[in-house]
C-alpha cells in the first residue's frame, strides 16, 4: 500500500460520509491507529529484542548497523493515524456502536 508521507488535506464530507458524524469517524479512526501503533511497537520490539545484548560495552552498541536499519525503516514508515486515516477512506474498517445488536 502507497501511503503518502506529507500531510495532506481531507474533505471533511468523505470523512463524516460512513458515520454522518465527522467527531465519531475521527474517534474510529483514533482508535484504529492506536491498533497500528500497539501493533508495530510489539513488531519492532521483537525484532529489536534478538540484538540484545548483556555487554556493557558501549562500542559494541553503537556498531550494530543492523538494528539501526531496522530502527530506521520503522522511522520512515507511514504514521499509525496516516494509515488509519487511509483504511477508513478505503471502507476497510469495520465499526459499529457498543449497544447495537447484531442480527444474524
């Protein structure tokens, strides 16, 4: 998925268009990224916990490039609110109020 880094400008109408409410597709796609952020914080932990080390030495943690490119693609990827924002748009959340009943 292509995501746009820079921030852009959104028509507020698309936005409120699947809730009628803009305030409640805002706390939908709040509650989305915060899934994203939770989801790739634990992704990056994991990878980043195979290069931990119990040496204290302080050359050693600076050298290791690999866990630095790791950090780095995590830096250079979409915001979790961005790609939130982006599934939202795309009708690929799913959502519904707490009090609803769901007829099967």
């Amino acid at each position: 998925m292509a995501i746009n880094p820079s921030i852009i400008t959104r028509d507020l109408d698309k936005i409120s268009e699947p809730t009628g409410n803009v305030y409640e597709s805002i706390h939908i796609i709040g509650q989305r990224a915060k899934q994203i952020s939770s989801s790739m914080k634990e992704e990056l932990n994991n990878k980043l916990s195979e290069f931990a080390s119990t040496v204290d030495n302080l050359e050693e943690v600076f050298e290791n490039k690999e866990q630095i490119e790791i950090s780095k693609f995590y830096e250079r990827m979409p915001k979790p609110s961005t790609l939130a924002m982006e599934e939202f748009l795309e009708g690929k959340l799913y959502f519904r109020h707490p009090d609803e009943t769901i007829e099967e």
